[in-house]
C-alpha cells in the first residue's frame, strides 16, 4: 500500500450530500474480477453523457461538461471535497479503488459513512473528518491545499486546521502497513482464543 | 457491569487489543461472487492459506439469472457475470471452501441463505462482503458488512480489527396498523432519524412491536439498519428466534444444542445496560411507507405527498430534494396515490421470505394487475422458499394474477444480472436502495413492503 505523509494539490468539490457508493463506481463495474483500472468510471453516470458499460474506451465516450472532475481546472486534482454522509450505501470496496485508481488520496467531507471511511485506510486514502463551516470555506477557495497526515493538518490561504484521526488509522496510513502481516503477529493469542471460544461454544 | 447485547457480543469475540483497535474473532465468513474475486487473488499472491476454512460458506447471488438455469453457469449470457461465477466456483474449489452453487436447491441470497441454512446462529460473529449483512443480527448475531481487503483478512486470520460502535436502543411500541410491517416500520424509522442517523452506532431494535414480529419481519428491520448508516442492527434472542433456528441443517444438535440454547438464552441487553442513545416510536404513528426520491430517508406515508423543497430543513436537504426530485420526475406535492408505475419488483434480501410472498399472494389473490404494468416480477430469496411457496400454491396466484414467478437471487434490486428497469420506468420495489440508477440506468424506484408492491400492481400505481 501506498504511504502518506504530506500532499499538496488542488481540491475538486463534489457539492452533493449522501453520495452513494452507487454513484462513485456503478455497480455494471463490479463484474470486473480485477482490483485496479476503476477509475476511468468512477463517478461514471454523472461523468460521461452516455450509459458506461465494462471494456468501452472511455476516451471515445461523450463527457458531461457541467460535472466537476470534467472541468479543466480540477484536472489533476488529487483531494476531493464532498458533503455529509459521503460513501454511504453498498460495501463494495471497488468505491475507494475507483477513487485512489483515478487519483484521489484524501477525501475532506463533514461526515462519512462507516465502511467507507474505514476503506479509505485500507487503500491509502486519508478521510479526513472537518466542520461543515471549514469545509464550507474550502468549497469556495480556488487554490491548492496542503495536507500534513503527521501534524494532522489542512493548510490553505495563510489558515492552518487541525483535524482528528484514529491512531492506529494514521500509522498504517504513515507506513503504509499490510493489514495481514500486522493481524498474523498475533498468531500466538489467535490460536489461543480458539481454544477457549470453542471450548466454550463447541457447536460453533 | 450491566452490558448491552452489542457489548456482549464484542466481549465474546475481543481477541485482543491494540490502541483503540480490537481484534475479534470472526465465526462465519458468508462470500459471494462480486465482492470475493480479489480477495482470493490477494490471498493467492501472497501464497496464504483460509485460517479457519470451514468458517467459510459461498454462495452466487448478485449475478444469477432468475430464469432458464437449467443451462446452469453455461446458460448465463452476459460473459462478465459468466466469468464472476465461474472464478467463484474455482475459487472456492482451490481453497476447499464450501459453496452452495448456481443450480443447487439451497442456493439464493446470501442473507436469505445463512439464517436458512442454520449457518448463521445466535451469538456468532457473522461478516459477508455485503453492506446488507446486518440482515443476520435478527438472530441476535453480531453481523456487519465489510470491503474486500477485509474478506481477505478474515480469510487469512479470521479475525478482524474493528473499533468499537457506540450503542444506539430505537424502541418501538404497540400494535402495528393492518397492512403496516417491517418494512414500514424500518423505513419509517430512516425517515425519522436519517441515512447518517445510526453511523457509528450498533442499533438494537426492543420494544413490544419488535418483539411481536417474526423473525422474518425482523431480518427485515435490521437488514436496512445500514440505511439509516448503522452497520449493525440487533434484535434479542427470544423464544422465536430458537424456534427458528432449530431443526437448521447446521443448527447444533444433541448435547450441544442444550449447551447453545443455554448460551443463546442470555443474549439480550441487560435491565440497566447504558446505551449512548435511545429514541421511542409508537407503532400506531406507523402506516404504510413509500420512498419518493433517490435515498431511502425520502420517504412519506402512502396517503402523504411528495414534498416541496421549500419546506427542507435547510440548503443542503433542499439542494438534495430538488435534485431527487428532477432525478426521479416528480413535481414537489404531488399525491403518493396518483404516481403511476410500469414495474414492480417482490425480492431482494430485505423483502423476499416466505411470509413475504405470503402476504402479496394474499393481496393477489383472484385480481389482476393493473393494464399498464408492463412487468412485475416474485424472486424468492432462495430455492428452497420457492419450492415451500409452490407447495402452498403461491406461484399460482401470482402468475394467474400476471406476475413472473423466477428462480431466486438479487434480480432487480441491483440490476447486476438481465432483471433491470428502462430508462424512464418507474418501479415499486420491495428492495432496500433506490438510488439513482440502482434498478437500471435513469430508472426510478420506490421502495415499499411487500404488500403495498402487490397492492400497487393492481392499481397501476403507488397505492
């Protein structure tokens, strides 16, 4: 996985409350057996103008000009901005592979939704958590915003915000660290917790 | 300590803990075909093997036809769905993991299959690759849906690292209205509190409304906990819910079965337990519910309007309902009753048991849907609650009164197999999303239960 430090770019604003998993990669994509190449269709139905389908070319594909990742000067952008309630709906981890696939590694919105959020960490995306007044000023700043993972930090026009994250959230983020690897440190008290759970429960 | 069945369950599974992160044991792992295929590919790479195989039970859902699967995996059409099943069955095959295939009798929606199939218990720890997983926490389960990277670590460690819900008590008391089920009641609840009402929290539904439902009825509620945001909804073991799981194919038996049930039956929040929120409904404010827009907090009684934006509550629910309402084509206080329908879809893992099909057969019964309704389509939620509908003769009814009656899955709840809305359609769908394009590309939906689909395909409209 990835790391994160620091990042600096521009932000694209994504200005719609309750964005579903459903609209970040629609679920036609999901067939793909595959854990990479999501990102030509995240956003698909509000990005291009026609239905998307698996193994089109997207770059023969009509755009919505009026959708924001479109407008030129969001292009390259690698922070999005978003409402409450951003990746709330289905589970499906394709949502934050489209997104860092495409891009993005932070997301800023006031809230998120449970499973999304902690995908985010599995993928090397920072959610970052903010009041809805900050993320108000940052939708109508045009500039690019510098995030510090370490000092916990969103800078932009001369102001610097601090924001709250999970410990545990942040070093796997800082160093990128294999879930797995991490969980079978632990193989001794596993093994152990077996003994006593199905001693305990033995029809499980 | 006083504890809540939440605090409970956790306790039961802690491994253990590490800076605010808990490690718990995962009992059962449900899999199915659209959120598995990378988990494997990871677990393959990495030249791991399952932990606990026998933790493991797969099922195809999401992709299957609901007709002609006398063609089996060969007959699917669509290479891509093909190709998601078949790196089920190999995968599943490669590992040793038990799977339910396509044309087994048992097979079905993963929610609907577990409870059935006894493979999901009170008590257990229960994760699928599927948002709807709160569906099991009915049993008294602690059940919650996960991402792939999370399939793939529960496969590797049977465990998962999870910090810990707050704990959330909706409470709902009295006699529900006639014609008023779960499902009104759970989307009279996210009408209430919101799609971010329950995020972070594990909500436990109590209160005698709760209690006097099914445990069918009950599946329903906490399968659309995770509307309103809360990944785990939980509902007390009681006198029902071992009735229900008795006789299971991997129920316990014997010996074991006494030592469960003595187990099961401390499986409810204790007197005094501290939740960090509670909220009281009346069952009888309850009637029934229909969304209106594109997100299942959308929603008004069946006799109300579609609300106009200019009484939200502020910018940001009016931009969300004035886009909703140019999403899905209807004018701000237009009547519920005079929305018109073409579709209507019986199914899915919230709407889709036998006492589910029991009550739109009853509605259906001797009527005829309506001349506009171009198509309205029954899935049971497995093959085994098709074959005890058709031993009732509930098939019958419903094809005398011009409903299809196919082989069970996901269909149209999510449209990833050939069962999926026009453009421009409109459906009453007794599913659990009806966000924008869920059914089809530019296709609307309205969710509503069981009974008011049935009610609804007579009349030609929401009803």
């Amino acid at each position: 996985m990835q790391k994160f430090i620091t990042l600096t770019s521009i932000a694209a604003p994504l200005d719609r409350a309750n964005v579903d998993t459903d609209a970040i990669i629609p679920k036609q994509f999901l067939k793909s057996i595959k854990r990479s190449g999501f990102g030509v269709n995240l956003f698909d139905e509000w990005r291009y103008l026609d239905h998307g389908e698996v193994d089109m070319d997207n770059s023969k594909r009509p755009l919505n000009e009026k959708f924001v990742l479109n407008k030129p000067e969001y292009l390259g952008a690698k922070i999005l901005l978003a409402r409450e309630n951003f990746g709330c709906g289905s589970s499906r981890e394709h949502a934050p592979w489209a997104l860092i696939d495409y891009g993005f590694r932070v997301i800023i919105a006031p809230s998120f939704a449970d499973i999304v959020y902690n995908n985010c960490f599995k993928n090397g995306i920072l959610p970052i958590v903010q009041d809805n007044n900050i993320v108000d000023e940052l939708f109508v700043f045009k500039g690019e915003i510098t995030i510090n993972l370490e000092e916990q930090t969103i800078t932009f026009a001369q102001h610097t915000y601090n924001f709250k994250i999970d410990t545990e959230g942040k070093r796997r983020l800082m160093e990128g660290l294999d879930d797995i690897e991490l969980t079978l440190q632990h193989t001794d008290e596993i093994k152990a917790f077996e003994q006593q759970h199905f001693e305990k429960y033995p029809w499980l | 300590m006083q504890q809540t069945l939440y605090d409970k369950l956790m306790s039961t599974h802690i491994v253990c803990e590490e800076k605010g992160s808990t490690l718990i044991y995962i009992d059962r792992q449900l899999i199915h075909e659209v959120t598995s295929p990378q988990a494997f590919e990871g677990l393959e790479i990495a030249g791991r093997k399952p932990w606990r195989v026998q933790a493991n039970l797969a099922v195809p859902e999401h992709n299957v036809p609901t007709t002609q699967r006398s063609l089996g995996v060969e007959g699917i059409t669509d290479p891509v769905s093909k190709l998601q099943i078949q790196t089920l069955d190999k995968n599943c095959k490669k590992f040793g993991i038990n799977e339910i295939p396509m044309n087994d009798i048992r097979q079905g929606i993963v929610h609907v299959v577990g409870p059935e199939q006894g493979a999901t218990l009170p008590g257990m720890s229960v994760v699928c690759g599927d948002s709807h997983t709160s569906t099991h926490g009915a049993l008294g389960a602690l059940a919650f849906g996960i991402g792939t990277s999370e399939v793939e670590h529960v496969l590797a460690t049977a465990c998962l690292w999870q910090t810990k819900s707050k704990n959330f008590k909706i409470e709902v008391n009295g006699k529900l209205n006639p014609h008023v089920s779960a499902k009104d009641i759970a989307l009279y609840i996210i009408g209430q509190i919101g799609t971010a009402g329950g995020t972070g929290y594990a909500i436990e539904f109590t209160g005698s409304t709760i209690t006097a439902l099914s445990v069918e009825g009950r599946m329903t509620l906490c399968n659309m906990a995770i509307e309103a945001g809360a990944r785990v909804g939980l509902v007390a073991v009681d006198d029902k819910t071992i009735e229900y799981v008795k006789g299971r194919p991997l129920a316990p038996t014997g010996e074991n079965w006494n030592k469960a049930l003595a187990y099961w039956q401390t499986l409810h929040s204790d007197a005094n337990a501290r939740f960090d929120k509670t909220l009281c409904f009346q069952a009888n404010n309850i009637k029934p519910q229909v969304t209106w827009g594109t997100s299942p907090e959308m929603v008004v009684a069946i006799d109300g309007r579609v609300p106009n934006p200019k009484n939200a509550k502020d910018s940001v629910q009016k931009t969300s309902w004035k886009n909703a309402l140019d999403y899905i084509h209807l004018k701000a206080d237009t009547k519920i009753s005079e929305i018109k329908i073409d579709k209507v879809f019986i199914g899915s893992c919230t709407n889709s048991r036998i006492e589910d099909l029991r009550v739109a057969a009853g509605v259906l019964q001797g009527k005829r849907i309506a001349d506009n309704i171009k198509l309205a389509l029954v899935v049971p939620g497995s093959g085994l609650i098709k074959q005890k509908a058709e031993a009732e003769g509930l098939d019958k009814i419903f094809t005398d009164s011009g409903f299809e009656w196919r082989e069970a899955g996901c269909s149209m709840c999510l449209a990833m197999n050939a069962d999926k809305l026009e453009a421009g359609e409109r459906c009453a769908s007794t599913s659990n999303r009806n966000f924008e394009n869920r059914q089809g590309q530019g296709s609307f939906t309205h969710l509503v239960s069981p009974y008011t689909a049935a009610k609804s395909a007579i009349c030609g409209r929401l009803c």
